[in-house]
C-alpha cells in the first residue's frame, strides 16, 4: 500500500515521497502515479466500475472498418433495389460490432462492447462522424414536383407510402411563399387531413407525418393562382428511432467518464457519532466553489428519522446538502459547492454514528478530455523569459486578481509562469501574511476586515475572496514542492525587527533564499541584510516611473555587489525611450517589466526583457493562445 500524505493547503497528497495532485492531469496521461493513486480509492468503489466494465465486449479501433463494411453492404444494395437497400441497411445496423477502449484508474480496457439495460447492442458517434448518416436514417422515398395551376396545387402520384407508418417530408418552393398554407395528406383524389402548414415567406419547410389507415400517395397545398414550383422529397424513416441509441450511448459513455473521473480525485474522511446539530470534524483543507464533490454517508445502523446534511466553514452555516430519508444504511450525493466549506453538519433526533467519504473534482479533472491538447502543448515547451503571475494566476469568479492566495499559485504553475509576485502584510501578531490591500471584505458577513488589526488566527477563519488568505510560510511550501520563485513585495510593512526576524527564519525553514526575487523597502531587511544571510540575494529595484539616465548608474553601482533586477511599469517606459537608456545597463542586471496583460504590448517587450509580470499571461499563453483551468481554449 502507498503512503499517502495529505496536504491541505495544496489540495494534493504526497505519495511514497512524491507530489500527486487532485487535478494533475500529467500524472493520470503519461500513468506517473497511478498505481499510487489507485492505492488510495476505496475497494468498494472499484468493484463498481469493474462491474460496469465487465458488461463490454469489442474494441473501438474496429469500429471504423465495421461500419464501413456496412454502409459498402448497403451501397451495393441500393444498386440493385431500393426497397432491398432498406432492410440491409436495418440489418447491418443490427449487425454492427461497436467496439471500445476504456481508460479506466485499472488501465485500459480493451475489447469493449456497451450494451443497455435489456441487453441491447449500443450505437456511439465517432467525433462528428455519426455511424448512421442521415442518408440512411432518412432514405429517399420519392420526389415530385408540381407547377403552377388554378386549382389547389395536388402533386402526381407517387409511390404508395405504406399506412400507419412514419415518414419525413421537405417541401421547397420557387419563391418565398406569399402567405400560410395548409398540407394536406391524399389516398387517390381523397383527403386525409391536414399534416402540415407552409408559413408565409418560407422557401422551405420540413416535416413528419404518419399515414394512417391508407396508402398516401398524393399531398395537396391549399394555395391557387399563384405562379410558383413546389417539390416534395419524402424520406422513408424507419430507423429513426436509432437516434435515441445514439443519444443513450453518449449518456452511458458520460457517465462511465463521470465515474472514473472521481476515482482519479483524491478524497477526505471524516466521522463522528451525536445527535441534535451535530457537527463532524473539519476536513484537512477546504473544498471550494466550482469543485464538483462526491458525497458518500454511511452509517452503523440505519437511520430512524430523516437526516438533514449541512456544509461548515468552521463553525459558521454554508448550505445545504441534501435529506438522508428514514430507514438509509448509505447515501450518496453530487453537490456543487457555491460557498467553501470544511465539514459537515447533521441534524439528526436520534443518537447517530455518521461516515463520510467526500471526492473532489476539480475544474481540470471535469474536463481532462478537453485538456489532452494542452498537455501536447506544453510537454516540450521551452523559454527564455522568466514569467511571473501578478499575485498569483486568478482562476475564480470573486476578483480578476489573484489575491495571493494558495489556489492562484497552482494555477501558476499550470499555466506555466515561473514564478508568483506577492504583497507581504503582517496580523497583529507579527504573522506574515499575503495581501495586496490592507484590507477585504469577509464573504460570510460582508464585514470589512483590516489585516493589521486580526491575529493570524482570526483571519484564516474569514471568507477571503471565497477562500483563505495565504501565510507567507504556506506560499514557500506550496512555491517550494511546485517549482515556482516568489517576487516579494511590499517589504515595507516590515517594519520592525521582530517581522523581519519572522520573514529569514520561513526563509531559512523552506531554504528558499536562491528562489526569491527580493524588494527592499524597510531598512529592516535592506540589501546589506538580506546579503549577510545569502550571498548570492537578487534584489529588485521598482520604478513606478520613467527610468533615468541616473537610474542606469545606479543599476550599474548595484550589479558589482548583487544580482539585480530592474523592475519597471511598461506605459511609464515606452520601448522606444527604454532602449537608448539600457545600451548602457551593465548585462548583469535584469529587465523586468510590469503589468503586461495585452499580447501586443508583450510582444514588443518581449525580445529586449528577461521577465515579464502579468495578470493573464505566461510567456506559455502568449504563444500558443492556451490556458489551463478555467479558461482552457
């Protein structure tokens, strides 16, 4: 068995040593961990969906050749009879093999046949090719077209169209139709009712009927005096009702993906025996808006009341669950989250003993079909510009900003920026936190909250941008396991000895002095600090404004004792003006412009910078156009 690690605040585990994500599509595509992670789903859960795949029968690499062995039997026929072309056409639908291979968390599954619940062979669609064209659902029954006359316009009869059978009509006229007018079905000169109406401009109308008790051969369109063509096309439809296969097996398919797909999540536990409001203990990290969860209950002995399950962030009302009737061993629910949440809350009148087992699927994980070409893209992708994400890639609905939260540096590494800019700011209690406003508004009270005021246990409780706000030591461990440098800015809160004490001794916990990029606006960590304790510090100076001749000299003065990076705002420092200032900028010191969220600005900085800071672009999106998570072409 695995060893398996969860972390909350990256929403992963660390298996046998090694970082798997809930959403890391690279470690289900290229198979990295999967046997780790198959490890850790529930025996019970796979003997479901081994069941499911004990039902199949072929492979889907024989589908192509099947079907075009059939529709090649059916063109052959239709060449000797129309009539004969139909039922071979209908039996080599039935023959049909429709083959399969299923990638499940066991591998993949080879020569797999679906079938329904009545043992019925199930037919798929093949990209946008469809097994059976409408040339065959809706085969040509007979054409006739009928010129302008006084009378009501009655076509010549066509071959008999057998009773109580369906059919499928287009009409077309020469020109749009100067008003409404009724269809009319005829056996012989005799009417059989209306069928149909052709609407006033139309040059176009399709329909279907059913015959009746006659032979139709005749339509009427209850118009005259009017110099115009009509065409009836009748389709015979008979192996219409095979769209609905078509329809079943997409839903058996989606379903069987719906399944897999949690059983690639990793999930949390939790368990608890009360009555009354009971509340279970907190999960290890929060589950957040957008992630799609699969709730498993179970209890030691079936329930004598209904149950109510409730969502807690810590101890306050999220939403609601769902009602667990009287007389349950187990439920299962699939639930949305629109407010974050950590536990549950039972309501129950008898004494109970509750447990749960709560998949999380996230935004990737929904759609890792959709995704393969991103994973194409990006294995071999390679560059030269360092791309950092303006605290950190937004991936939510709640700011067009990352707010430095742990969620938008995962969704930095995946968009593939090499590292996060931050705005460090420090609880009442000296905790360094990550916030670029000194204040926000709590979610769940709509109360305006200012950081420097709460301890740092007061705000990991609040409702930050519809998560937590990050610690500086929660941003150096996630930043530490995904590879990503950090740009630490606003040093200027650190203004006293103590925080800056507090800020090295993370440093030196998580060995991240070579990783970070250092602003230095407090004389408490200047540059000369920061060197006594790393050599080898890279200090960013920030220009809010247009860079001087003076400024070069400086740059030059600093790059003899530090690594330097000259950090700069791009519409105070247009190319044009940049360029004859930095043909004498020591080489040593690096270009780093900001906030660059339009792809033509990008590139015109691009060949002259070594980094660029920005919102929405990583040097990965600027060139292919893609984006992972939530806004994945």
């Amino acid at each position: 068995m695995a060893k398996v690690n969860v972390y909350g605040e990256l929403n992963c585990a660390e298996v046998d040593g090694k970082l798997a994500r809930t959403d890391q599509i690279y470690d289900y595509a290229k198979g990295k961990y999967q046997s780790e992670i198959n490890d850790s789903v529930s025996a019970a859960t796979q003997s479901e969906i081994q069941e499911s795949i004990q039902q199949l029968e072929t492979t889907l690499e024989d589908l192509q050749e099947a079907e075009a062995s059939a529709v090649s039997d059916a063109q052959a026929a239709i060449g000797e009879s129309k009539e004969d072309a139909l039922e071979e056409i209908a039996q080599a639908i039935e023959n049909l093999e429709v083959h399969y291979d299923i990638e499940t968390d066991k591998g993949t599954v080879k020569d797999v046949q679906l079938k329904d619940g009545q043992g019925n062979k199930l037919m798929p669609k093949t990209g946008e090719e469809q097994v059976f064209k409408i040339d065959y659902l809706f085969k040509l029954k007979d054409t006739k077209t009928v010129a302008s006359q006084q009378a009501w316009y009655v076509t010549n009869p066509f071959t008999a169209l057998t009773r109580n059978t369906n059919y499928h009509v287009i009409v077309k006229s020469s020109s749009p139709s100067p008003g409404t007018y009724s269809i009319y079905k005829m056996a012989g000169n005799t009417g059989h009712g209306e069928v149909s109406k052709y609407l006033k401009g139309a040059t176009e109308h399709e329909f279907d009927f059913n015959t009746g008790d006659y032979d139709i051969n005749k339509f009427q369109i209850a118009v005259s005096y009017v110099a115009m063509t009509w065409t009836f096309e009748i389709y015979d439809i008979s192996n219409k009702n095979l769209t609905e296969k078509l329809t079943d097996i997409d839903n058996k398919l989606e379903e069987l993906r719906v399944n897999q797909t949690y059983q690639l999540s990793l999930y949390c536990t939790s368990s608890g025996t009360g009555s009354g409001w009971y509340t279970l203990p907190p999960h290890p990290h929060y589950i957040y808006p957008g992630e799609l969860c699969k709730i498993e209950l179970e209890f030691d002995e079936p329930t004598t009341s209904n149950i109510s399950v409730l969502t807690f962030s810590g101890s306050s009302f999220m939403e609601n669950v769902g009602t667990v009737p009287a007389g349950s061993e187990n439920a299962t629910f699939y639930f949305n989250p629109t407010k974050s949440f950590n536990r549950y809350q039972v309501i129950s009148t008898p004494t109970i003993t509750i447990h749960t087992r709560t998949y999380v699927v996230s935004e990737f994980l929904k759609d890792y079909h959709k995704n393969i070409e991103y994973l194409n893209e990006s294995v071999n992708y390679k560059s030269n510009i360092i791309s950092l994400a303006h605290q950190g890639y937004s991936i939510d609905s709640y700011s067009s900003y990352g707010q430095c939260k742990e969620e938008a540096m995962v969704a930095s590494y995946y968009n593939k920026f090499d590292g996060v800019e931050v705005d460090l700011i420090f609880s009442s209690d000296d905790v360094p936190f990550l916030s670029h406003d000194p204040s926000f508004v709590d979610l769940d009270t709509s109360n305006s909250i200012t950081i420097a005021n709460e301890t740092a246990e007061n705000l990991e409780g609040y409702n930050y941008y519809g998560g937590k706000i990050q610690s500086l030591e929660s941003c150096l461990k996630t930043c530490k396991k995904l590879g990503l440098m950090v740009y630490l800015d606003h040093t200027g809160t650190i203004t006293s000895q103590a925080k800056a004490d507090n800020v090295i001794n993370l440093i030196d916990k998580y060995r991240m002095w070579g990783n970070i990029i250092f602003t230095t606006a407090s004389t408490y960590l200047s540059a000369q600090i920061l060197k006594s304790h790393y050599d080898d510090v890279t200090i960013a100076s920030v220009y809010s404004r247009a860079i001087t001749a003076d400024d070069i000299n400086a740059l030059n003065t600093m790059a003899e004792s530090y690594h330097v990076f000259a950090s700069f705002t791009y519409n105070l420092n247009p190319i044009d003006s940049l360029l004859p200032l930095i043909a004498n900028l020591n080489k040593k010191v690096k270009l780093a412009v900001w906030t660059v969220d339009d792809v033509e600005v990008y590139n015109q900085y691009l060949p002259y910078v070594d980094c660029i800071i920005s919102n929405q672009l990583s040097d990965f999106i600027a060139k292919t156009g893609m984006r992972y998570i939530k806004n994945i072409t």
